[in-house]
C-alpha cells in the first residue's frame, strides 16, 4: 500500500537567508499540514558551523547534495546572484538521482528563487511544482512581470518621476530597484526574466508574506486584470515564517545582557548574513550610536569597501578583533552597548522585551523577525532587493524610518544616525512606527491560525498535494 501522506521535497539555495525560510516552510507544513518533508541544501564545503544548527531537526530529513564548482564556468567575481542561479543549475543532476533514489517519490517539489531551472524535472516525476518566495510580494511581482517588461529601459519608465509600475502595486523609484531591472541591457536581467518566466510555469508561487503586511500587491496579484493575465500563475501569501526564539538552554551572554536592560531600551544594530559596513560608514555608525545615547547591540563584521561581500562564507574567519571601531569606543559606550563579532542570536534577541529598536539591512527574514515581535525598524539597505523592501517599510507600510541618502548609494553621516535613533526609541505615540509594528504583531499571529489568509493558503497547497497523491494511489496501488 503506498503511502497516504503527501510529502514534499523542498530545495534550499546556499546562504543563511535563504536556508532559513526554508526551513521554517518545512516545519510549517509538517507541523500545521501533514506533510512528510525532505529538505534538500547544496554543500559550499565552506558552510558556517551556524548552517550545520539549524539543519538539526527530528521533524524532516536532510539531504545534503554534493558541493557544485562553477569555477570553470562563471567569474569568480560576477554578482552572487549569477553564481548562486549557476550553482543550482548545475545542481539539477544530483537533486535528480537524489529524488530517483528515494523510496517514496515526493508528491511536490518547492524551490526557491535560484532554483527555478529544476522545476522542469519535477515533470519528470509526475510532482506538482512549486516556487517559494522568501521575500515581500513587490519582489514576487516584479520578478513575474520581468519578462513582460521592455528591454529598452528608457520607455518603462515615467520620465519625470524615474518611476516602475507593476500594474496595480506601488511605484517603484529607479534607485530602489534591483539591479538586474535597472540595467536590462545585461545578462542579468536576461537571468532574471528567465527565472520569472520559469516561475510563471509552477502550480502555484508561494510568498512569505500576509494579507495585512502586504495587502496593495497581493491584491494586485489576485485581482488586476492586465498583472492577472501578464502571469498566470497563483500566487499565495503564507507566511510570515519567521524562525522561533529557541529555549533557555542555548543562552548566550547577549541574552543575559538584555535581562538586565529596561523594556524598550535597545536597539539591535544588525545587517544578516553577509552585510557589513565600509570603514567610513562604520566610523559614523559608531558615533551616532554613541552620540545617540541610547542602549545598542551591534553585530559588527571587519569592514568592506565598495560593498563587497562574501554572502556564503560571511560568518567563517572572524579573529575577533575589533580594532575598526573608533578609538575609545568600546571603552565610553561599555555601559549602554554591546558588540557582538560576527553572529548573534538574532531570533532570540528580537523576541526579547528590552528591545525596541532594528537597525536593519531590510533582507526579507530580518524584515519578517521584526515585525512578528512589535519592533519598528531603521531601515538600512545594502544590496539585493533591500532598498525595494526598504521603501515598502517606510512608504506603504508605516514602520521605518529611512536615511536621505540610501546607505547603498553613499555614507550616511553620525548626526542623521543620532537623530534617527532618537526617533525610533523614542516613538511612542498613538500613530507611531511603533503601534503600527505592534498592529502588524497580532496580525501575523492571525494569519497564521488556524483559518487564517496564511494558514488557509498553505491548506489549498496541502489539499492540492493530497488529490495528487490520491491519483496516483488510484492508479498505482
Ligand atoms: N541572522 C542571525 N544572526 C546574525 C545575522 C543573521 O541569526 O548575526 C539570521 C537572521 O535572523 C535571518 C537571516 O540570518 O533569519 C538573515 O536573513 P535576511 O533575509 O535578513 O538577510 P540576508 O542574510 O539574506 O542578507
């Protein structure tokens, strides 16, 4: 008798920020909907001792697929996003005699952004096909619509205001947006539009994101008609899928400090898994914050001119120096700050109550961890899709403040960060970030009970996997 349990097959990219939510989606489905999961990760043979925690789980199997070199075929210094689309490209043989080899077929394939070139295969094997977007619906839409859009760059755009449409979202201003979509003339955005394309042939696009949070897009991408027949495809919000503050047990000393600070009082300085900060820009970020007066934790990373980033390896190779911070820092802000080299217990200090503040560089599962526990942001973007998130943070949604100038673009000196500080930890008032990062708090959990848009979602993917596996039972058995 096959088995009665739909089971999916879930593909991680490399990358903290990418298996995270993976991971979290895996849980989610075998947790709330019934799933068996497999979750399928690529070895970067370099992979951070941190990687290796998070793919502990009694819940789901690991599978590990041997490490990909593209040495051969792509620069080693070309974006990440080139290497990454390469690397899970030139993953699809391994993945496909993994899958072969498996004594129960899964009845679905979920892959992410990266991976849209293995979706053919689950073709091969009779599998429903799905794309797992961890990043807010303006990305997702965006991507769709990529191979809709002009090639020619200048005819996109309203002159006047340098400003992107997607039928039915919010504008989008040139600076804010993707690289591949800013210069279309390149690979890049032939990459881009390829993956788009790619998604558009999936069952469905899965996001991670909710009804309230991302209510002018979502509806854009159910109801509009020129976005609704430019893509297809559905698209489902289902998250937020935000990783859980883990029990007491695995306590850091960070975890202690925070005990003994007021609620509200911190602000938790942090840029994911790769960011970092030039040394300029460090120098005035350690400034502001000690000229701001109020009680930080900033996870710090040597810095990097030029926004160079090793996004893969970044948390490998820290010596534990500090020696880039101002002269005397550490000594004058020792009672209101710590500094964490490296890596910290993110999930765990955002759910602590004496944090009130995010500086943050706006990657989606940051965003995400932010606002599912009440706390309003600095936004900060560095690259990828950050200034898009960034924009949605402090225009459409209502709980960030922003810089003048994008941190991506130039340096943002210690009197703006100062007073930017100031205003986030101070903010209290009826319509302020902060209410609204509360509001959006309790939202989150509704959408993710059950009967909730979210949890509902995730359901229509379960019973779909379900009458698949019921056809093949029927004609198999
Ligand atoms: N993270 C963490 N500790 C750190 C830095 C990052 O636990 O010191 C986690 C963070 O909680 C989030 C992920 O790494 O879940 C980073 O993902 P995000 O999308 O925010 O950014 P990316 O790393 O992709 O730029």
């Amino acid at each position: 008798m096959a088995t009665t349990k739909p089971h999916a097959a879930l593909l991680a990219s490399p990358g903290m920020g990418h298996l995270i939510p993976v991971i979290e989606l895996a849980n989610r489905l075998f947790t709330h909907h019934n799933f068996d999961v497999t979750v399928f990760t690529i070895s970067t043979g370099t992979s951070p001792a941190t990687q290796s925690q998070h793919l502990t789980s009694n819940l789901f199997n690991v599978v590990t697929l041997p490490p990909i070199d593209i040495s051969g075929s792509v620069d080693p210094n070309a974006d990440i996003s080139i290497q990454l689309l390469a690397m899970m490209r030139q993953s699809i043989p391994s993945l496909r005699s993994a899958i072969n080899s498996m004594k129960s077929r899964p009845t679905a394939l979920v892959v992410d952004f990266f991976s849209t070139a293995s979706l053919a295969m689950a073709d091969e094997f009779g599998m429903l096909k799905y794309v797992y977007m961890p990043n807010a619906a303006l990305f997702a839409a965006m991507t769709l619509y990529a191979p809709a859009m002009n090639k020619n760059v200048e005819s996109e755009f309203d002159s006047e205001n340098e400003l992107l449409t997607i039928p039915g979202c919010r504008p989008l201003r040139f600076d804010d947006l993707v690289d591949a979509v800013q210069d279309r003339t390149g690979q890049m955005f032939d990459d881009y539009a390829r993956v788009g394309a790619e998604m558009s042939t999936a069952d469905a696009v899965l996001v991670n994101t909710w009804q309230d949070l991302d209510a002018i897009t979502i509806g854009a991408l159910r109801n509009h008609k020129v976005l609704r027949e430019t893509i297809k495809v559905p698209v489902y919000p289902v998250g937020p899928l935000t990783r859980q503050a883990q029990p007491s047990d695995s306590r850091s000393g960070v975890l202690d400090w925070l005990d003994m600070q007021s609620r509200g009082s911190v602000l938790y300085v942090s840029f994911g898994s790769g960011g970092t900060l030039s040394s300029q820009q460090m120098t005035e970020m350690a400034w502001g914050l000690e000229l701001s007066r109020q009680r930080f934790v900033w996870v710090v990373r040597p810095p990097m001119e030029n926004g160079a980033l090793d996004y893969l390896n970044a948390t490998n190779g820290c010596d534990g120096s500090l020696d880039f911070l101002p002269n005397g820092f550490l000594a004058r802000t020792k009672d209101v700050g710590l500094v964490i080299p490296m890596w910290a217990q993110q999930a765990e200090i955002l759910a602590h109550t004496s944090v009130g503040g995010f500086l943050s560089h706006c990657g989606w599962n940051s965003t995400l961890e932010s606002i599912v526990n009440g706390v309003p942001l600095i936004a900060w973007p560095l690259f990828a899709e950050q200034s898009m998130n960034a924009a949605f943070l402090t225009e459409e949604v209502g709980v960030a403040y922003r810089p003048k100038v994008s941190p991506s673009k130039g340096v943002v000196m210690r009197e703006e960060i100062e007073k930017m500080v100031r205003l986030i930890m101070e903010d209290n008032g009826m319509n302020s970030k902060r209410a609204k990062a509360k509001e959006l708090e309790k939202s989150a959990v509704q959408a993710l009970s059950k009967g909730g848009s979210s949890y509902n979602s995730l359901s229509q993917v379960a019973k779909n996997c379900q009458m698949k596996l019921n056809e093949h039972v029927i004609c198999c058995d």
